[in-house]
C-alpha cells in the first residue's frame, strides 16, 4: 500500500498493524563498511555474489572508499595516486562517512554514493540486478531499461534512465524519489508500484524483507476492485465491480490482497474495496 500526497509522495504501509504485526524493523541486512574487520560479516557472506563478465569503473571522489573482491572477505583502499579503477561483477564497493565514489557501467549505468555504503557489482548475464545494494545513505542511480537493481531490503527497482535517488535517513524508512522523466517500477512484497516522474517512495524496512514474493501453489489471481486479489480454497465472489469485491467463504480459504493473508472462517465475509488506491 502507499499514501500520495498532493505533492505526489508514495508510502509504502502494507498494514504493518494488521497483515505484518508479527515483523520487526531492521535496517540493513548486513553490517556497515567494514574495511579492515572480516570477522563482523555474516557466515559465507564473501561468497555469496561471484565474479562475472561484466564491467565497471570506480572513481573515487573522496576519502574513505574501499573495494573487496569476489570471494574475499578483507577490503583494500582506492588510494589518491590511483584513483580510478577497473572492476567487474562480483566486487564490493564500500564508503564510509566523508566517502563519495562514482560508478560507470559498460551499460552505460551510472551510480554515485556518499556517506555510508555497501553494494556489489552483479551479472545481469547471469539474470542478477546490475547493483546490489547493503547499506546506503545517499545514491544517485541511472540505469537502461533492460536492467533493474536490488534495493536496500530485498525491492527491485527497474526502469528507464533517471536518475533515481535514494536514501536512508531514518532507519526504518528507505526512501526513493524518481527524478526521471520516466515511469519506473518497484516490485516490493506482494506489490507491484509504479512510479511517475516526480513521485517518491518511501519503503518500510522490515524483518522479513521487502523482497518480491510470488503467488504459493493453489492461488487464483483475481483482477478485482482496481488491484490483484489472490484466492485459495473454497470461496464466493457475493458482489464485484471496478472499485469493490465482496468474497464469502464456503469452507477452508485464504485471501491475499495488498500485502495482506485472511483467512476466514466458513460463512465470513472480507470487502475489499479500491485496490488501487496507495493508501
């Protein structure tokens, strides 16, 4: 779900009250920048993303910017004398407070960060994002329309130019404004968000992730009440139109709407009304 306000702002809520009372915020799935300390990162972290063809290069702008490679679990420093660099998929580029770096892709993707941030050069070749993000605070991103990156959370954005900005100022709240004169799109949990030029997003960090999830096994997919409704198990459709639905339960059902999971007992009833609307 999101609320647009008049100045076109999105924010994504998914019922953190209702559907997701069970989730706690968490801000990164990894820790901060740390260069010189290995033992800090999660267990088989360093191998979690592999070398690949692709290639980029890294500029530093200023102090402290880090690169690690492929496989490795240290990071070495982009020292003044040689600046710039040629990497390819699979590196981490890492920057601490006072750090700012800039990325050009063979793509023709370009990435600058500041402040604290971790993110990994991908393998579209491979179907992966072309930047992962770990950490960020501020980034300022233009990519092709045949490539999409993975936000901080698990989201996948993708769309046409930019550039997108993003940022991470308060830590349960990423926040995203499309600065484009394109429509781009966020895939996040259950939803899928399109984003005029102009509008801003702002994402709820959760526990559970923000990653796209794909309908279970036994689902129908209902385009009802403006939006996608996602039904299993004995139901009824009592009224339907453009903007409402009403779902009666018959025996053993769930319903799935919105980020939302109801399960009913037999004879209950949910409405469902304007899908479409963010808020």
């Amino acid at each position: 779900m999101a609320i647009r306000s008049p100045f076109r702002t999105a924010l994504v809520a998914l019922a953190l009250g209702t559907g997701l009372s069970g989730c706690f915020i968490q801000t990164q799935r990894y820790p901060k920048p740390m260069p010189g300390n290995s033992e800090e990162l999660p267990e088989g972290a360093s191998g979690i993303f592999q070398a690949g063809p692709e290639e980029a290069y890294v500029l530093r702008i200023s102090d402290p910017v880090y690169l690690r490679r492929p496989g490795e679990s240290s990071s070495f420093p982009i020292h003044f004398h040689r600046k710039m660099l040629q990497i390819g998929a699979g590196f981490w580029v890492l920057s601490e407070a006072g750090g700012r770096a800039e990325l050009v892709f063979g793509s023709g993707a370009q990435l600058s960060v500041s402040g604290n941030n971790t993110i990994v050069l991908g393998s579209p070749s491979r179907g992966e994002p072309t930047v992962t993000f770990l950490e960020v605070e501020n980034a300022r991103l233009t990519i092709s329309g045949n490539e999409y990156v993975e936000l901080l959370g698990g989201a996948l954005l993708s769309g046409e130019g930019g550039p997108f900005v993003i940022t991470h100022e308060r830590d349960e709240v990423l926040v995203l404004a499309n600065r484009s004169p394109n429509e781009s799109r966020v895939r996040y949990r259950d939803a899928v968000i399109d984003l005029e030029p102009g509008e801003t997003l702002h994402m709820p960090l959760l526990e559970a992730g923000g990653t796209p999830r794909e309908a279970a096994a036994g689902f129908q997919t209902r385009e009802a009440a403006g939006g996608r409704v996602q039904l299993r198990g004995a139901l009824q459709i009592v009224e339907q139109d453009d903007r409402h639905i009403v779902i009666e339960a018959e025996g053993e059902h769930e319903v799935r709407a919105k980020g939302l999971v109801l399960r009913l007992d037999p004879g209950d009833r949910v409405e469902l009304d304007d899908l479409s609307d963010p808020r």
